[in-house]
C-alpha cells in the first residue's frame, strides 16, 4: 500500500511539474506573440504644440514595423508635425487628448507625386502624398483610439489629414477629425477597409468628408 501511496504522489508530482512547465511555456510564446507598444515620447516628442514632431514620431513608426509591428502610441498632448507615412503592420493609437495637428508650413509635407500619366482630375483628388498621415501598398494597418487629427487649416486648400493608395486591411475607428482642408480620409484602389465611429468636426463637411476610388 505505501508503494502505491508513493507511486500516486511520484505521478501527481511529475504532472504538476509539466503544468507548470507548460504555463510557463505558454507565459512565454505569448510574450512573444503579444505586439510591442513605442511610445513617441520615449522617441523624443515634445508634444507642446510647438515643437515640431515629425521626425521622432516618423521615427517610432519605422522602428515599430522593422521589429514585426505593433502599436505607436501617442499620450495625451498636441504633436505638432508635417508628413507621417505609415508602414507595414503598424497602428496609430491616439488616446484621449492627444492630437496630432499639421503644421502650418507646407514645406513640412511631401510634394505631389508623379504620375506618371496624363489626369484631369484636381490635385484634391489625384494626389496622395502631400498629406497628414499617409500610406502607399502599405498592408495592415490602423488609426485608432479617441484622440484627434487636426488639419489646422480655416479654409479650404492643403494637406489630407488622411490618405491611402493602394493599401489594404485598413482599420480608422473612433478618432476625430477636424479643420480639414481637403478630403478628411482619401482612398484610391485599396481593398479590406473598415471605417467607424469616425468623427469629422469643420466646415464644408459633406465635401471633405471621404474621397474613395
């Protein structure tokens, strides 16, 4: 009998020791699995509304997606910034009240690609580049969270706040837009979209609002 007893703890000894193994295990792959979070301000963003952003945040994005992706996160201040271009894999996160703003300066923003076609079609329509936060054959991407995107812009004429050319699996929720001088979120040939809860704040509204084709 006190074999037997022995035997039965003996057992009971060595699955215990694999369930912990296996939690561990399992603690592990999900670290590992779980997408890393960059924080522009350990990247050096003042975020005062003064200082321009542009290269430290540009700088999180790229490091977020040479690492295999993840989440950019932006806390609660005004990035003031000219052109952002998205990458492979990445999410924009902006939390509650931060704000990403243009700057004024249209220098700060990438100029009008080529087309390399002969077009009719106005420069609010045709061009994609000379934007806010914008992404060309980029897949898996996202814009999300409760804080703004701010065109800083009274009248009508000036960078998209958003543009995307030929991306796909595309996530913009629950932000908001406002002051935009052109279409608030531009799309050409990009597939996988999922648009809600956006909030678009300003004038001529139902014309800016969303330019896809």
């Amino acid at each position: 009998m006190e074999t037997t007893y022995r035997q039965i703890s003996l057992c009971l000894s060595v699955m215990a020791g694999n369930l912990l193994l296996f939690g561990v295990a399992a603690s592990v792959t999900a670290s590992q699995t779980r997408p890393a979070t960059y924080n522009v301000v350990e990247f050096g963003a003042k975020a005062d509304g003064k200082t321009k952003d542009t290269h430290t945040i540009q700088k999180a994005i790229e490091t977020c997606s040479e690492n295999g992706g993840g989440t950019v996160y932006f806390p609660f201040g005004t990035y003031l910034t000219g052109s952002l271009y998205l990458r492979h894999h990445v999410s924009l996160y902006l939390d509650h009240g931060a704000i990403i703003k243009a700057s004024t300066d249209e220098n700060d923003f990438d100029p009008y690609e080529e087309l390399g076609f002969k077009n009719d079609a106005d420069h609010k329509t045709s061009f994609f580049h000379h934007s806010l936060i914008w992404g060309e054959d980029v897949k898996h991407v996202a814009i999300l969270g409760t804080g703004t995107i701010d065109g800083n812009r009274t009248k009508r004429g000036g960078p998209k706040p958003i543009a995307l050319k030929r991306c796909q699996h595309v996530t913009i929720k629950d932000i908001t837009i406002r002051n935009a001088p052109n279409y608030a979120i531009s799309l050409l040939g990009t597939d996988y979209v999922n648009i809600d809860g956006v909030n678009i704040q300003g004038k001529r509204i139902l014309t800016h609002a969303l330019s896809w084709t």
